[in-house]
C-alpha cells in the first residue's frame, strides 16, 4: 500500500529506496525560501544501521505490513535462539547475529513479540522493563558516599550493569532495555 511521506508516523514501518526501514522520528520543514520536505531518521530492519535523510514531500512511499507473533524465549544452542509461540506451541530458531542488542536481556520464560516481514524475521520487541537477578557485585566500600556513586553489578545473562551501592548479589532490579541502564530494585 503506498501512502504519501506527509502521512507518515513514528513508529510505522516502510520500504523505501528498496530498504525496510523503521521511522524512528521525522520533521515536516517548511525553510522560507525554497519547497517543503520531510527529514526522516530511519532504521533499516536489515541492516540495524540508522540514517538520517531529507525527501521532498511529494514522493510517496511503500507501508509495509509486519506481522507481530507473542512468543516466550525457552533456550540458546549458541547459534540459535529458540522462542515458543504460545497459542500453537510451535517453537521458531531465531539466529544469534539478528538480536545483537537484545540478547543481553533476553533471558528464560522471557515473553516477547517477534517482528517479520512476509515470513523473514526481522527483530524483537523486548519488554520495556524486565526484572533480574544481580548475580555478581562488589560491596559497597564505606566512606564512598560521593552524590550518585555507582559500581558494576552482573546480572544473571551476563550482562553487566551500572547499580547504586546500595544494591547487593541476590537482589533483584529491573532494568530498562530502552538504554540498558539500571531503573529501580524489583
């Protein structure tokens, strides 16, 4: 379905130029001198790189229907994932190299939406906020009360995290998968 670059959203997926790019964000410009045009940061779903371009607001563009599937991570052989649909059961291998960002908090029983694109995988949608267990942490050394003092703490993917002294191994935080940072205990 092609759709003229004025209706486009944040968020919407598109083909153009011959790539499947997510809209990150977009400005209408309207300079004083000289045609309107839409500047669009994009994310090509291919690639993962992101680009910033400018077009002319007469240009249409291609909408492309990505289908959404609820899944539920069960395992990793080390060069799969493998992800349960929860209404058939069927269970879909995932390769490793496609969640380069999202396998530091992709972790077991772990419920996601796997995105794709006439039947090619294209990503995953993470939860915004997932719950950890800090397996591995220095103790806060006293005397270290400097305003926002922060240390390492791993969490049980391997990841490792900035955390408060205050939090100690065994607790449980919740972690933003937007930045990746430390968001609050569980």
């Amino acid at each position: 379905m092609n759709i003229n670059i004025n209706d486009i959203k944040n968020g919407m997926t598109i083909i153009i130029d011959g790539n499947l790019c997510l809209i990150q964000e977009f400005q209408h410009v309207k300079p004083g001198k000289g045609p309107a045009f839409v500047r669009i940061k994009l994310k090509n779903l291919r690639t993962g790189s992101i680009v910033e371009n400018t077009y002319n607001t007469n240009i249409k563009v291609e909408r492309a229907h990505v289908d959404r599937m609820a899944m539920q991570y069960l395992y990793s052989d080390g060069e799969n994932y493998v992800f349960m649909n929860n209404e058939t059961y069927e269970q879909l291998e995932v390769p490793a190299s496609k969640l380069e960002e999202e396998k530091k908090f992709i972790k077991e029983g772990l419920d996601i939406q796997i995105n794709s694109y006439n039947g090619e995988i294209i990503g995953i949608e993470l939860p915004e906020k997932i719950e950890f267990e800090v397996i591995e942490t220095e103790p806060a050394v006293k005397g270290n009360t400097t305003n926002n003092a922060q240390k390492d703490a791993k969490i049980e993917t391997g990841y490792v995290v900035k955390v408060p002294l205050f939090i100690n191994e065994g607790e449980r935080i919740i972690i933003s998968t937007k930045d990746g940072k430390y968001s609050s205990r569980a």
